[in-house]
C-alpha cells in the first residue's frame, strides 16, 4: 500500500470561519511560520506548514458558519446569505490555481446529542437545513469554477446528518486518535489526489 | 532497522508489516514503546522529504489541510 501524510492542523491564528478568512485573507505559503510560540498548543509539531509550489491543499472552512453565524445573522435570508459566502469563497479559492492544487472538503454535519452546544446558533433542523443546502451549492461552484471537491460526508454523517458515532469521541469532531479512522481517510484523500495526477 | 517505504513495507529484525497494518495495529503491537516512537519518528520524517514511488505525486509533493476547527480530524 502506498500512503503519504496529510498534514491536517487548525493552527492558532488561523481565521475559524469562511467569513474570516475572506476578510482577513491567508498567506498561504507562510502558515505558522510566526507561530513558534504556540506550538504544540494547537500545531502539534505541524505548526511550520512550508506550503509550496503544486502542493495539495484542502480548505476545510465552512463548519462554524453553518452552526453558528448564518442564524445569529442571517436566519430570515439564509440561503441568499449562504450563497454569496461560498461564491466568494470559491472563487477566492480558485485564485491560487497555478500555485497550488486547492481543494474544496464538504462542511461536516451536526454534533451529536451530548455535545457541548453552548455556541451553536439555530434548531438542529435550521442547521442541518444550512450545510446540507452548503454543501450541494459548493459541489456546483467547485465545477463551475473548475476546483477539486473532496466529499467524506457520507463517511463521516449518519442516517440523521450527525457526526457518526462511532468516529468521534466529543459528539462534535471526528477523532484525530482513532487510527483505523485516520488511516482509512487519509488513503481515501491521497487515492483522491492521484486520481487528478 | 530499515524502513524500506518505497515497496510499502516496514521491515524490522524479521517482521516485516506494511505501513497500513503497522498504523492500523499501532496500539496493539508488541513494540516497545521506544521502537514505535523512532518508527513514528521516522516515519514523520520520511513522509515530511520524500514522495511515494510509482504514487504520480512530484518529489517531495505534499497534501495539507487548512481550515477551521473541523480541519478533517479537528
């Protein structure tokens, strides 16, 4: 079997939201290089990324926007509000064709029941109702527009759009220690990137 | 030791396992913990310098993920 790492850290500084990072922008090939005094907080010993030159890159934004901002800011028009998000988004994205070979991931589904939900804004129908809407509107955008899109939804989301059970141990994300997990869609990814060599 | 990743294998003393079995096993292993820190180590190094052969990825190409709180196990 032929495997290759993927480097997959949310890093201090990063922006947490689609919004944040359209308004704050990324250097891309300079993520966490000034970060030397958080590391291990959040990096993990990846926090120098060295991004470069034809590299694979996957944005995994969105997540936060759905279960928190669209409701806090938006309920009455989201899908109107949904849809210009993702096509700024996808097209700022589609910018760096030519550096890298971005890809655009699906927006994960709802925590499960038991979950800390303290920050989370709208019913768990509104925010099912908000990501799924997201992510058939970013699988058209990332065509139009010519950019890979990588799906693990239906990997990662049970029968009621929650995060699989099985796969996490927060009710909210997927576990970074369950190693079949990580194995299993780490060669899914690489088997996705070769498919575009 | 010698890892030979090339042909997809981790080859120790007599036991040979391949990379997937080794990372799917790693909690269940009769490693010492010492020897599965120098094989994570190498391994980390390896994967951080060098390209898969007969993957299609260029040398030294690699895949990140960014995002936000739910950068894939995140």
């Amino acid at each position: 079997m032929k495997s290759i790492k993927i480097k997959n850290h949310w890093l201090y500084g990063m922006p947490i939201t689609i919004y944040t990072l359209l308004r704050e922008g990324l250097d891309i090939f300079n993520i966490g290089t000034n970060l030397e005094n958080h590391q291990g907080i959040f990096g993990k010993g990846h926090s120098k990324y060295n991004i470069k030159e034809k590299d694979f890159v996957i944005f995994f934004f969105g997540w936060n926007d759905m279960q928190k901002n669209i409701n806090l800011h938006a309920a009455d028009r989201w899908r109107e509000e949904i849809d210009d998000l993702l096509q700024k988004y996808v097209q700022t994205i589609s910018m760096s064709k030519g550096h890298i070979i971005p890809i655009i991931a699906n927006i994960y589904p709802n925590p499960r029941a038991g979950a800390d939900l303290q920050t989370m804004r709208g019913s768990e129908e509104e925010r099912r109702n908000y990501f799924l809407y997201a992510n058939d509107v970013l699988r058209n955008l990332c065509a139009k527009n010519g950019i890979l899109f990588l799906n693990l939804y239906e990997l990662v989301a049970d029968e009621n759009n929650c995060i699989r059970e099985e796969f996490t141990t927060d009710n909210i994300h997927l576990d970074g220690n369950n190693l079949k997990l990580v194995a299993f869609v780490e060669d899914r990814i690489v088997k996705f990137c070769q498919s575009y060599l | 030791m010698k890892h030979n990743f090339l042909s997809g294998e981790v080859q120790k003393n007599e036991l040979f396992v391949t990379y997937a079995d080794y990372v799917a096993n790693r909690n269940n292993t009769q490693y010492s913990e010492e020897t599965i820190r120098t094989i994570d180590n190498e391994i980390l190094a390896y994967e951080n310098t060098n390209f898969i052969a007969d993957s299609g990825f260029e040398t030294k190409q690699q895949i990140f993920a960014i995002g936000d709180s739910h950068c894939l196990f995140f």
